[in-house]
C-alpha cells in the first residue's frame, strides 16, 4: 500500500503543555501585547528629493497600512462603548402603521432603542433633503432603516433587531425608471413628480445637422446598477460629552458639509460638533454622504456612552448610494468623412428611492454625453426619476462611464458602417485647445488627440492585429 | 466557554472564549490584533487573512476554538522592532496599498504564497491573490511589490519555515 | 453568530459517539467554510457543534485495495498537493483547485464539498464521473454507497443525523482513467459554476473508439448528475469532434437546468453543450499522451 | 474558438463641482527648522491625497515630501474642504495649499530679504534653503530664517489660503455656460480574447494615456489608473445590482455580486500624457474618477471587434455575448440613410 500522507500532530502537544504550565506565558488577554514595529525611520529617497514635484515619493500612510496598524474606525474602542445596528425594512414601499421596540428593549444587554419620530429634523440630502435619516412614516425602498439599537455587544444588538416588530401597510411601488416617468405611475414622493430634475445643454441647430447629414445612425444603450464596494463599510463611532457636544468618528470623504448635515437632523450648532474623519477604507463616492452618524449620535445622547456602528456587507449593499443605470438614446449625423455634423441625447437615470448625488451626476452626464467631439449642432437632455429601488448617487464618474460608453459604442458604429478605422474617425472629430465644448465652453489644454495617439501608440494600434 | 491556548505571532496566549467566537473575533477583540480586517465576514474578501499552521486561512471561518494548539501569525507578527517584514517593504516602495483596508490580508497571502514557492510566476500570484478582494488598486502594483520580493531574495537564498500541517497530505 | 456549544472529537470515534450522543441536536464541523457561513445568518443553531478538525485520522489520501482512498477531513488544498491524485486523477486537482480561493481551500474539505450538496460543487462532477464510493458511519456501523445515491437533493444527502462521512474511494479500476474537469463561473476567481462538467473515458488504443464514457455534470439539475444517455451514446463511437459534439447536445438534454439571477437555463444549456464536448476532447487527449509516453 | 478583438475608447472629464462653489482652504505652518505642517479638511480615502497635496506644499516651500506633515480630516482643527469628491482634490484643494505656502513664503521673505541684502520679490525656495533668484551663490538654510522670523521678528511663518475654480452659471434653458474651469482627457484600448462558444470575455490588456496635468506623483497617478481600470472591468462585464419582483435586491454579497479578483485581470499599461493645466497647482489636474470612465467602452468596442456583435447593455455578460453572436451581427442598429 502506498502511502502518501503523513499525519504530524499539529503541534507538539508535550511542548505546548509545558508552555501553557509555565507562569509567564500564563498571560490573559487583558494584557495586551507589544505589536513590534520598525523603530528605525527609513524614509525612501523619493520623499527626501527636491524638487517635491514629479517624485514618485511613498505614501504617507503607505508603512502603516503594511503593518496593519492604520486605525479604521472599527479598530477603535473606547471604554464603555456600545455596538448599534439598524432595522432595515425589507419592504421597498409601504406606510409604517407601527414599530414596537419593547421586545428588544426589555432584552438584557440593550441599553437604548431609537425609532425614525425621535429624530429632530428627520431628513437630509445634498440637493433635496428627501431622505430620512431612519423612516418613520413611510418606507422608500427596501434597505429604508426603521429602527436602531444600541447594546453593549453586536450580537445583542443584532438579536434585538429581530424583537423589533413592525407592521407595514404596503403601498404600490415602482421600480423601472421609464415606467415611472410615466403620469399613471405611482408617485414615489406624493404629491411631487417622480422625474425630479431635469437638464438641457442646447447648442446649434440640430434640425440642419441631421437635414446635412449624409448619414444617421440611431441606438438605444442601458447600464446597471453598481455598488462602490469600499472594502471597508461604512463605519462611524459616536461620543456624546457632558458639554453636549458630539464627536463622530466616521468613514465620510467631506467632513465640513457632512458636519452641516449632521447639525441640521440633530438640530444643534454646527461648533457643537466635531466630525474627524479617520482614514477611509475606500470610498469611490460611496461615502460621500451622511449615513448613520445622526443615529449613532442619538444613541450615544441618550446612553451616555460612546457607540460604534459598522454597516455589514449587506447593508453595504442594499442601505447606501450605489451606481444609476441609465437608458440612454443616441441619434448622430455624419458627413461622408465621418465627421460628426449633429447629435440629439436623451437620457434617463434611475434615481432610487432619494435624490443623494442625482443632480450633479445628471448634470455632469448631460454636459459630457456628446463626447470630447467638435458637433456644431448638439441637444441633449437629461431626466433622472425617482423609483422604489436603492438610491443611486455619487460614484466614481457622476454618468460618465455611462455615457462613455454610449459615445464610444456609438463612434465604433459609425466607423464600421463607413469603413473608417475607430483611431482615425476620433482623430478626425475631437477636440482641440480652443474647441467649444456643448455648453459654449473655451477649452484649454486639451490633449484628447495626444491621449489618442500616445494610447495608440503603445498598444501598437497602427501596426494592425495581433 | 473553551478554554485555548495557541501561539499566536510566537507567543504563547491562552484564553477563555464563547464556543461561538471566530478567531477572527478573538484576535481583534481580545488580543487587540486589529490588523486582520472584518470586510465581509463570510470569506469572500480575504481581508481577514491570517496564516494557521503555514496556511492562508480566513480568519472569519475558523472558530478561535479550532485555532487551539496550533500556530497563528497576524500581519503584527511580521515585522520586527528593527525591520519592516520584505513584502511590507516592497508594498511600501511601490505604493502597492491605496486605502489600505485589505493590505494586511493580501500580505498574508502573499507571505503564505512566498513561503511554499519562493519563485511565483505572475499566474500564481494572482491566484494566490484571488481570495483578497481589492477595490483599489487592480492588484497590479501589488503582483509587482510580490514578484520584486521573489527576485531579491534569488532562489533558494531564503530558508522557508517547516511546512504546516493543516489539512496537509 | 448565535451562542453554541463546541466539543472537540480528536478522531472518528470519538466524533461518533457524540453524533450517537447528540444525534440531531448536533452538527459537525470540519473545513467550516460552509458551516460557519451558514450558522452566521442563521435563526436556529445547533445546539452542539461537534468539531473534527483536528481529527487527523480523517485527514488521509492514500491508495487502497480498494483504490484511492480520500479521508474526510482531506482539504482541497491537500487534494491539489497530493502526489496520488496528482497522478491518477489531475480532472480531480483541477476541480479543487476551482474551489472559492487559497484561503477556503486550505480549510474547507472535498467531503465537505459533498455534503453541503450545493448542485453547483465543483468536486461533485470528477467523483460522480470516476464512479467514487462514500463511506458512511455511524455508532451502529457503516455502509458504503455510491456517490450518486449520496446526493439526494439540493442540500441533501444520504447522511442520516447521527452519521459522518468517513471516506471517499475512488475505485481502483478508474485509477489513471483519462479525466477533464471544466468549470464556467462569472469571473475567474472565486468562481461559483454556472455549469461545470467532468468527462471521464478510456479510449481504446486500436479502434480509437470510447469506452466506459462517463459524463457528470454540475449546476444543472437538484444535484450534480451523470449523463447516461450521452454515456451511452458515446460507448465503442469514434473520439471525433463530430461525436464528442453530439455527447454533449445529449447531455444538454439531459439535464434540468433552471433559470435564476445567475443564468438562464438555455444558457446553462448552451454551456453543458460545450463543456461536455470540450471536456471529452480533453479526456481524449489525455489518452493519447498517455499513450505516447508509455510507447516511447 | 477563441476570437481576438481590441477596442478604443476615449474620454472627457470635468474636475471639480458642476458650477457650484466647492471652494478648499489650507493653512500651512513652516516650523523654526525650515519643516512644515499643511492642515487641510480633506480626508484620506485612499487615493494618496494627503501625499499628494504635502508634495504640492513642499513644492511651494523648496523642501521635501518627507518634510511635510500633512493633518487632515477633523472639523475642529482643519480648515473648510469640499472633501473627497469630483476628482477635485489635487486642483482645488491643491491650490488652497499652494496658495497657503506662499503666503507662508511671504514672510519668510521678509524676513530673509534684510539678511540677505535684498528685497523680498528677489528671492526663492529651493532644496531648503532661501535664496536669491538667478544668484543662488546668496542664500540661507530655510530653517535658519524660519527660526528668525518666529524667534526674532516674532513672525512665524504661517499661511492659510482658500481656492474655488471659477464657474459661469449654465442657461437653464440652453445649458449654455462654463460649468467648469477645467477638464481632463484620457485614451484606453482595451484587447479581449471572446469565446465564441460560451461568449466568454477575457480581457487581455489595455494600454491606457491618460492626462492629468502635471502628474505631481506619477507612481500614485499609475495607481489611480490601474484601479479605476479594475472598476471599468468590473462594470464592462461583471458588476449588477439585481433586484426581485418586489424591489428587494437579490445578490447583496460579495459571493453573488461578481466584482473583478486579481485573475481577472489584464496587464495594464500606462501612459501619462505630457501636459500642464496653467490654473491648476504646478499645473495639475486630477485623475481619480476619469480612470474609470473608458474602460468599459473600450472592452465593449473589442468584443464587437471580435465577433460582430455591438452589446447596448451592461454588463456584457458571457450570456448576454453569446445570446447576440447567436442573433448575428447588426441587431438593433439603426441606420436612417443609407450607407
């Protein structure tokens, strides 16, 4: 018989034993250990050089973030500190008839319970302030919170959260943005309209172009929705003082107007307080807004001890901005060279349940849908609605991506159809310094056609196929 | 409650914890090694890597319970007090670290990696580098801080620690 | 997760007389990397988990009378590493090797793998197609089975409560057997299969024809399945494109893929069609290079 | 089979708030050792901000990277910032912090002019020292003056500074307007090998120019650029919030939502394009979000390069490949006149 395996004990057992038995080593985890660390600065020549500029100098945080020390917020504890999580409704669309807290909050190891009504001013937003820091009347989309629990371990405060009864009178939903422009669909935000912004960017006349164009193409392009996935979730640590001042400790990439925010639902002085924001453990535009700080401040007002919340990957998903699909409408008129003479737009974003960054993605998509393309005659125009699903809100591009990805597709067409290489109908359309972007912009320093070509270049683009 | 004793970054640490406890939980919560991250919490991240017995392992899928007698090493344990551990260097070198959250789970693996084939080819470092999500840096400087240390340390010049025994055949 | 009590069993016997002693109270622990996953989200824990881990005895791979013998508590990392395996079965290491990422494959079992009973597990379609026999056992003793008759249905295998899986015995007559695993997930790493098949024949030497073809196929149906009517199509045909293509629109008939968020079942389809095709071409290439070496 | 196809696809992108004022202010402290200390409201989110903006300040002050410490991110201690968002970082808050370094300059200008025998608009910050322009014979070390002006002349050098890109309202009935000061462009072609089988996509490698102004870190610009890559992989072909008939999402995990591991990865080649924005600090732009703009794109024109088939919706998933390979070529496309 042949044998290929050889067991060995995982450790030798009698030398462990004797370790265990010996008195120093008998130490308890109370005492925590000495994390050794390079005492020694070695500091790399590309920090040392001048000039500082061009030096492809390390990173600040670079040895840190190797030796696992950074502290993100959730390997911060501070004495006495309780865990908090949140209630999510899982329904996307429904009136709240009820919520009764008294379950979870007769559970031992629960020390406060806080609903949507003892919020003080329950709504915030960048634009619209339509989004309620915890739903108390009614619920917009499925990963809505409803209540929230603070108790002196996760485990507790999780288990409160299935005591936390709430009863929900469903309400009709909407959920695709093309059907909820319509004026029979159901209005996520009664009384208002669910297209709640729209955007124009005119120029030329775009009835000619199309008139003197040779040729017209027209396609219909979709995108989905995505999540940032920072590979840290939404965290904040909360801290209530006797001077009824607040710090929080959160993953948030704009700390002065997230500050803003937080006063405004907590209805207190902004100097009252402080928001410090830790390193971020990614952010891609996800966390560009308030999430739970006012929660977790609540809770540690009404507690008296500091409270840390720290989103699960699911909440991740279903409870925080993600990425708006959009359907977007493509008609382009071309000369016989390729040369883009009109181009109409239309685009509409799906804008979940709350406005968040919806403004300024409609914005920049609308202003870049064109293309980095010299067309004298463009129009394009932008909806984004609101529908029963996750809001969509900054992410990384605010609707470029999306739209990129219409033009780009769209040019290859062209191209194609006119037998123009892809390289070579770019080169012949886009700008250049002193071009007029759509809205009648002067552009300066532009270099879109040395992007081209350098790209080309090292891909070996001209040299033909692989 | 379980009563354990494990090495943990070359130290004996015994401990009492709930059965329940993930060693992921018990490193963070009572041996305060914050270094092993809680990303996801059911193995698809990685950010919790920590190396059992010479072997990359999730440290939110083993029970503390499990880690009983065995050998466990957390990004705190490579470095010394004089010397940043190669692969925290050439991570630093080559900024191969962004914002950070999955650094030390991606150079547990890689050290895990390292430590069975001192000479990777770029295929096997990816793989290697599949089970730590990164969102990033598209892990390409991190292959080259990887491949940087493989080269400098020449073949065969490192002695490799003694192969684990978890689930070793 | 929920509070539970651990109890350690040091090897098979101790593990057990715990089943015995706990019966459906309790629930074993190996790899973990499905278990605990599953115990994270869950509303009811078991009320003890009987962990084998370290029940080194359950660890082997070794060659038998019987064939290769595979213990329970062997990770698809040990698979992967084993030099047996690696020799006679590589569709095996290959399929390991698919599993989730290093850092689950270092902890998480090929048996385990099994018992979870996902319909897509990526070690399902080798064993299934190599004909593996499971071990099973309990206080009262032991019985072996097949592994198809193992799987019962998303979920759900032949284990009663208060047995284990002991070991997996590939049998001796397949050892060396030309074997292809193909796997097609939505991404190269950390791959879930939206199909994966294994296809396992000998080819014979002087007519070039298959023989003993098996087919076994994964995420297309309640459990992994074999393809018997392509099996049997494909017996004593020619290993051409052209049949090897035709193997696999039988077994895409064979199968009852569904549609859910992942893929449709047309496509599933599409894919077994593939697969199967590709995976006996392998198998088949295998054999000739078999063949070159041992004539060389 | 196998079939190969490569794709390009270029781009434009705004640094900065669409009109809206997004104004950064910075202080920057010179220390009496010729030091420095830049306090900014910004946060590290990853991207290498803080690194970034001290290479800025130290440009400013003629010291190195190493020389600065960057405080950033507590609303108590640091000054206002629009924060982390619009790829604004490097250009807006860049400039505050140029700006905050020279006023700091000025004083220890002033400071340094008497001793050197010069006036103050005759000298200059240069590998830590001040010195006089075009004489570099006459100078003092940096820290030297800065200890005079704090120690003697009771001035520590200290400047704070504010910046906000200058904007023209858009015409809200022709968008007509200047809604931003500045803009990045950017190259990516991507090549894919599509199984024409399975409709499997393997992105092979995409060679990537992009503009960024200045680059001030170019080793942190690459950076941003292999990531933002990774992201546009992610959303050519894999990534998708899935929801049931009821609104609730169906895939929120990281086993179910399909975002790109190290093995789905091409080799990335970078180029930056050589060019510098007048209005931005030491002439930078910025680079974190552009990255991820025309990678899908360019994934997208390669897969119809490949196998003739043009995917209008993302992700472009393997079924959704093979589903239009199966269809044929020219589906949906409209085109009104003839060719």
């Amino acid at each position: 018989m042949t044998v290929d395996t050889k067991l060995e004990t995982p450790v030798d057992t009698q030398t462990m034993e004797q370790a265990v038995l010996e008195p120093a080593t008998l130490r308890l985890p109370a005492v925590i250990p000495p994390v050794p660390f390079p005492i020694e600065t070695l500091v790399p020549d590309s920090r040392q050089q001048t000039p500082a500029v061009g030096q492809r100098a390390t990173r600040s945080d670079g040895r840190l973030h190797g030796l696992g020390q950074t502290k993100y917020i959730d390997d911060i504890v501070l004495p006495g500190m309780l865990y908090a999580r949140i209630k999510r409704a899982g329904v996307a669309s429904a009136r709240i008839v009820r919520v009764d807290t008294s379950a979870a909050e007769a559970m031992p190891g629960v020390m406060a319970v806080l609903t949507g009504r003892e919020i003080p001013v329950n709504s915030f937003g960048p634009s619209f302030q339509d989004q309620p820091v915890l739903a108390d009347e009614r619920v917009f989309h499925a990963g809505d919170g409803v209540a929230a629990v603070a108790a002196v371990t996760e485990q507790i405060a999780i288990e409160a959260l299935e005591k936390i009864k709430v009863e929900y009178e469903p309400l009709p939903a909407v959920f695709d943005p093309v059907e909820a422009m319509k004026e029979s669909a159901p209005k996520v935000h009664p009384p208002n309209s669910n297209i709640y912004a729209t955007k124009v960017v005119k120029r030329g006349d775009l009835d000619r172009g199309f008139a003197e164009s040779a040729h017209v193409f027209e396609r219909q392009f979709r995108t989905q929705m995505v999540e940032h996935v920072p590979l840290e979730p939404h965290a904040t640590l909360a801290e209530w003082d006797a001077n009824g001042r607040v710090t929080l400790w959160t993953t948030l990439g704009r700390i002065t107007l997230g500050r803003t925010d937080i006063a405004r639902t907590l209805k207190m002085p902004v100097n009252r307080i402080r928001v410090v924001g830790t390193i971020v453990g990614g952010n891609f535009g996800g966390k560009n807004e308030i999430t739970q700080e006012p929660v977790l401040a609540l809770l540690s007002k009404k507690t008296g001890r500091p409270v840390k919340g720290v989103f699960s990957r699911r909440e991740e998903f279903i409870s925080s901005t993600t990425r708006h699909p959009f359907v977007m409408d493509y008609k382009t008129g071309v000369d016989k060279e390729g040369k883009i003479i009109a181009r109409k737009v239309r685009l509409v974003l799906d804008g979940g349940a709350y406005c968040s960054w919806s403004e300024t993605t409609l914005g920049k998509a609308c202003i870049l849908a064109p293309g980095p393309y010299n067309i004298d005659n463009v129009h394009v125009e932008a909806f984004v609605v609101y529908t029963n699903k996750t809001m969509t809100g900054a992410m990384r591009g605010f609707g470029a991506p999306q739209v990129c990805f219409a033009y780009e597709s769209h040019m290859d067409d062209i191209a194609a159809a006119l037998g123009i290489d892809p390289l070579e109908i770019r080169l012949r359309n886009v700008f250049d310094e002193g071009s007029i972007s759509p809205t009648g912009q002067v552009l300066h320093s532009v270099v879109v056609r040395d992007s081209l070509l350098t790209a080309a270049e090292r891909f070996g683009w001209r040299e033909g196929r692989p | 409650m379980s009563s354990i004793s494990m090495r943990v970054n070359g130290e004996m640490r015994t401990a009492t914890v709930a059965p329940e406890t993930t060693l992921l939980r018990f490193l963070r919560e009572q041996l305060n090694l914050t270094g092993a991250k809680v990303g996801c919490d059911v193995g698809d991240c990685g950010a919790c890597t920590v190396i059992v017995d010479g072997m990359a392992v999730n440290a939110c899928l083993m029970l503390a319970d499990q880690a009983d007698g065995r050998d466990v090493l957390t990004i705190e344990g490579l470095a010394t007090r004089d010397q940043l551990h190669p692969l925290q260097q050439a991570f630093e070198i080559h900024a191969a670290l962004q914002c950070g959250f999955c650094g030390p789970g991606v150079i547990m693996s890689a050290k895990a990696l390292l430590d069975e084939t001192p000479d990777p080819t770029v295929q096997e470092i990816n793989d290697a580098l599949a089970g730590n999500l990164c969102r990033c840096t598209g892990y390409t400087k991190m292959v080259a801080a990887i491949q940087d240390v493989a080269r400098s340390r020449g073949a065969g010049t490192v002695k490799l620690p003694a192969p684990g025994n978890i689930g070793r055949a | 997760m929920k509070a539970f009590d651990v109890v350690v069993a040091k090897n098979a016997g101790e593990a057990l007389a715990l089943l015995a002693a706990h019966g459906a109270r309790a629930k074993l622990l190996a790899g973990g990397t499905d278990l605990l996953v599953d115990l994270k989200s869950a509303a009811h824990v078991p009320g003890v988990v009987v962990d084998i881990s370290r029940a080194m005895d359950l660890a082997g791979i070794e060659l038998t009378e019987h064939g290769l013998r595979i213990g329970a508590l062997a990770t698809h990392t040990a698979v992967m590493r084993s030099p047996l395996v690696r020799e006679y079965f590589p569709a095996l290491v290959d399929a390991s090797h698919t599993v989730g990422a290093v850092q689950t494959r270092n902890l998480g079992t090929l048996a385990g793998n099994l018992i979870t009973c996902v319909p897509s597990m990526d070690g399902g379609p080798p064993l299934l197609a190599l004909e593996a026999i499971v071990t099973l056992a309990s206080s009262a003793g032991r019985r072996e089975m097949p592994l198809g008759e193992f799987f019962v249905g998303p979920r759900k295998t032949a284990l009663k409560p208060d047995e284990m899986l002991l070991d997996i015995v590939i049998p001796r007559k397949n050892l060396g057997k030309p074997t292809a695993f193909l796997k097609f997930g939505l991404r190269k790493g950390q791959a879930l299969a939206l199909v994966n098949v294994a296809a396992s024949a000998w080819i014979d030497p002087k007519r070039q024809v298959f023989v003993e073809p098996r087919i076994a196929l994964g995420a297309v149906a309640p459990t992994v399945i074999r393809a018997p009517k392509a099996e049997a199509w494909l017996e004593g045909r020619p290993a051409t494109p052209e049949s090897m293509a035709e193997a696999g629109r039988i077994a895409a008939g064979e199968a009852k893929p569904i549609s859910d968020f992942r893929a449709s079942a047309g496509y599933r389809r599409d894919l077994i069609q593939v697969l199967t095709a590709r995976a006996l071409a392998q198998a088949a290439a295998q054999a000739a290079s078999k063949r070159k070496e041992t004539s060389r | 089979m196998k079939r190969r196809g490569r794709g390009i696809a270029c781009m434009w992108y705004p640094i900065g708030f669409t009109v809206a004022a997004n104004p950064s202010a910075a202080t920057v402290k010179v220390n009496e050792d010729g030091t420095a200390t830049l306090l900014t409201g910004t946060v590290e989110t990853g991207q290498g901000a803080l690194t970034v903006l001290g290479q800025i300040a130290a440009e400013a002050l003629g010291i190195s990277t190493e020389d600065v410490h960057v405080v950033s991110g507590d609303t108590d201690t640091t000054p206002m910032d629009t924060g982390a968002i619009a790829s604004r970082t490097t250009y807006v808050t860049g400039n505050a912090v140029r700006l905050a370094a020279e006023e700091a300059c000025k004083i220890l200008f002033d400071v340094a002019g008497p001793m050197l025998g010069v006036r103050p608009d005759q000298l200059e910050m240069r590998d830590r020292k001040i010195q006089v322009k075009n004489f570099p014979q006459r100078s003092l070390p940096l820290g030297e003056v800065a200890y005079h002006a704090q120690a003697v002349k009771g001035r520590p050098a200290i400047g704070s500074a504010t910046w906000n890109p200058p904007t023209v309202p858009m015409d809200p009935e022709t968008g007509q307007g200047k809604p931003f000061n500045t803009y990045v462009y950017a190259t990516q072609i991507a090549e894919v090998d599509v199984d024409d089988e399975t409709g499997e996509v393997e992105v092979i490698r995409i060679a990537a120019a992009h503009d960024c102004g200045t680059a001030i870190n170019p080793m942190l610009v690459e950076g941003q650029i292999e990531g933002g890559i990774a992201m546009g992989i992610g959303l050519a072909l894999q990534e998708e919030i899935l929801f049931d008939s009821q609104g609730r999402q169906i895939n929120p995990n990281l086993t179910n939502y399909i975002m790109p591991t190290s093995l789905d990865m091409p080799a990335i080649e970078v180029d930056i394009v050589d060019s510098y924005d007048p209005t931005g600090p030491f002439g930078a732009k910025g680079v974190g979000e552009p990255t991820s703009v025309p990678t899908a794109a360019a994934i997208l024109n390669a897969i119809h390069d490949a196998v003739g088939v043009r995917i209008t919706s993302l992700p472009a998933t393997a079924e959704k490949v093979l589903a239009a390979i199966k269809a044929g070529p020219g589906r949906e496309m409209k085109q009104l006149t003839a060719a």
